[in-house]
C-alpha cells in the first residue's frame, strides 16, 4: 500500500511528519514522496498548506483551527479531519474529528533535577499568556518561561519543573495538550472536546478561562502534592499510548479509507 502525507518538509516535527513517521512504522505500508509518479492508495493532505494532491484516495487533516481559507474545497474530500469540531459553522458533512496525539520518540519524561515549581513554552503572542504567567510570578512560585527546539529539547527542560500548563488562543485542543501530558502533570484549559480525550482529575487538572483564582489552586495542587500529581501524569501517559499516538491515528484513516493493513 502507498501512502503520501503533503506537506512542507521544512516543518520539523509538526502533526504531519510525525504521522508520516507512524505510517512508516505500519506493516505493509509504503511513504511515498511527490516525485513518486503512480497514483498512492491514499493522500493525506494537512497543514502547513502545500496545495492539494490527489490519490485513490484522498482525506485533508485541518489542523489550524483558525484556517478557513481553503474550506471551500473541504467537499472535494473523502474525509476532512478535525483536530477540534468547535468550527462545525463551516458546514462541514464529510467533517470528522480526529484530534492530535503523542509521540514517545520525541515527548516523554527525562530524569533531571527539578528546579522549578512551573514552566510554561509557548509564543508570547498569543492573548491571556501574560496575565496568566504575571499571575503566578506574583505567587511565590518559581515558574520559567522559556521556548526550546521541538521535541527532545522541550521534552527535557519541561521535566525541570513539576507541572505546566495550556491555554489556547483558539479554544481548542491543541498539539500541546497531547505532547506536554506527555511529560509532566499539566493544568489544562477546558476547552470543547477535551473530554472526549482526557479525563478530568484523572489525567489533568483544568482550569475555566480568565478563572485565575482557580487556576492557581489547580497549580498549587500540582506544586503542593507532587507526587499526587505525578500519579496523575503517570495514568495520562498510560492513556496516551493506548488511545492517543500517531500511529492510533494512521490506523484510524486507513480504516476510514477501508485499507487497513
């Protein structure tokens, strides 16, 4: 079976080419490139926008909630996959929700030191990050706020500090909630679909948006009762290989397209 995920190469580590990974690691299964001149079995084609190719087969993975620009062409899909389906105003009937996962090669805890009560990693563009992290210098804590290269990198400075935390400008699940469970205990905004993924109290700790009173409480607790928390982080890195990998998403659009492996 032959495969193409389109995208733009350039983008390390991002949804695409961690699920061109997945797919290489499945029996049976071929990762072809554009050069490849048969038509494959199945395009996904996905975020960053690199215009549409076309297969036996062809599905369009949405991962920018915010990007409508090409919704026009969602009806020329077999599927269209939604990593959230708060934009269902689109009008979407062959829309399905598939959300963003884990991979252990590159997110997973390290065993360093842990110097820092919180760390968040994150643009700083983005609306209510500042008054969130003001918050928190305010409380005694001592939080980092840092970027670092994806993957291994993120993954080792986040397991410096004893829990983070997400918040989406968007309202939506995002890559971050799946990659930084990963690793740590996270507070979580709770977002639309998110308990369709995780259970709250079990998995994570969340948060309602612009409550700073209780998203300090839920901070503290993770600060406060750290072993507690690590539990927690433990029963959602057990939950996210089961449910929420890349290949559990490879698998799910090759049955979609009826060519499981």
């Amino acid at each position: 079976m032959k495969v193409r995920i389109n995208y733009k190469r350039e983008h390390v580590l991002q949804v695409p080419q961690l699920l061109e990974k997945a797919f290489t690691e499945l029996k049976d299964v071929q990762t072809v490139g554009s050069d490849y001149t048969d038509e494959p079995d199945l395009v996904v084609n996905s975020m960053p926008w690199n215009g549409n190719q076309r297969g036996k087969h062809t599905v369009y993975w949405e991962l920018d909630i915010a990007e409508t620009a090409h919704y026009q062409e969602y009806q020329s899909f077999q599927t269209v996959y939604f990593p959230s389906m708060m934009n269902q105003a689109l009008t979407c009937p062959n829309g399905k929700f598939l959300p963003m996962a884990n991979d252990f090669d590159y997110y997973h805890p390290f065993d360093v030191e842990k110097d820092l009560d919180v760390i968040f990693m994150g643009r700083m563009d983005r609306s209510l990050r500042a008054e969130y992290i003001e918050r928190l210098e305010k409380s005694g804590l001592k939080i980092l706020n840092i970027t670092a290269e994806r993957g291994l990198p993120t993954a080792q400075m986040l397991s410096r500090a004893k829990c983070s935390f997400q918040i989406s400008e968007f309202k939506n699940l995002e890559q971050r909630n799946f990659e930084y469970s990963g690793v740590l205990p996270m507070v979580l905004e709770r977002v639309e679909d998110i308990d369709k993924v995780f259970t709250e109290d079990e998995h994570y700790k969340g948060y309602d948006r612009e409550n700073y009173e209780e998203f300090e409480s839920q901070i503290r607790w993770c600060v406060d009762n750290y072993e507690d928390a690590i539990k927690m982080r433990d029963r959602m890195i057990k939950h996210l290989k089961k449910n929420h990998t890349y290949k559990n998403r490879a698998l799910e659009i090759l049955k979609d397209a009826n060519l499981q492996t």
